[in-house]
C-alpha cells in the first residue's frame, strides 16, 4: 500500500480563489471509493495501489482542465514503503505513541 500526498494547483483562471476547483476535485475523488483520501488545507493525500493512485491522480489532474483552466500545475510525493504494511492511520499512530 503506498501514500501519496498532491497539490494541484490551476493557472490561467478568472479568479485568484481556488475554492471551486478544490471543490470540483473533491467531487472527483469520492467516485473513486476504492482510495481513501483526505483533504488538507494544502494538499491531499491519498493512500491504496501505487498503481491506482497515479490513476487517480491523473483524473484529479484533469478536473481544473474541465472547469476552464488553461494551464495545471501539479506536485507529487509517494511514500511507497514494501517492508511492512502501512498506512496514513498507521503512521499517525506511530508518531503519536512517541510523543507519549
């Protein structure tokens, strides 16, 4: 199970807010209910399938597009850790029982 964090960021809109287009890519990412994700003031991570988190990604990317964006900026990082299974709750935990 892999973790990947996102910023998608349109360009060459009408407007300086972008509550709309993050709006619209939430919408997007809940028709793929086999990802978990969350929403971040910055960001969002997501965690599944390597594989299918860059094909969810890749449809992520493409919403601004739709709504009228002429240029789309969009940053990746994965955390893809093979040695023992994990996730966004798993490390959560982790870092909570050594602040204990």
């Amino acid at each position: 199970m892999a973790i990947a964090e996102f910023t998608i960021i349109p360009i060459g809109t009408a407007t300086t807010s972008l509550s709309g287009y993050v709006a619209d890519l939430h919408k997007e990412l809940e028709k793929h209910t086999d990802i978990t994700f969350e929403m971040t003031p910055m960001g969002t991570i997501i965690e599944g399938p390597l594989d299918r988190l860059l094909e969810v990604i890749r449809a992520v990317h493409e919403v601004p597009f739709a709504n009228g964006a002429e240029r789309v900026s969009t940053s990746i990082k994965i955390d893809d850790r093979r040695d023992k299974p994990a996730s966004m709750q798993q490390k959560m935990q982790s870092v909570a029982a050594k602040l204990k």
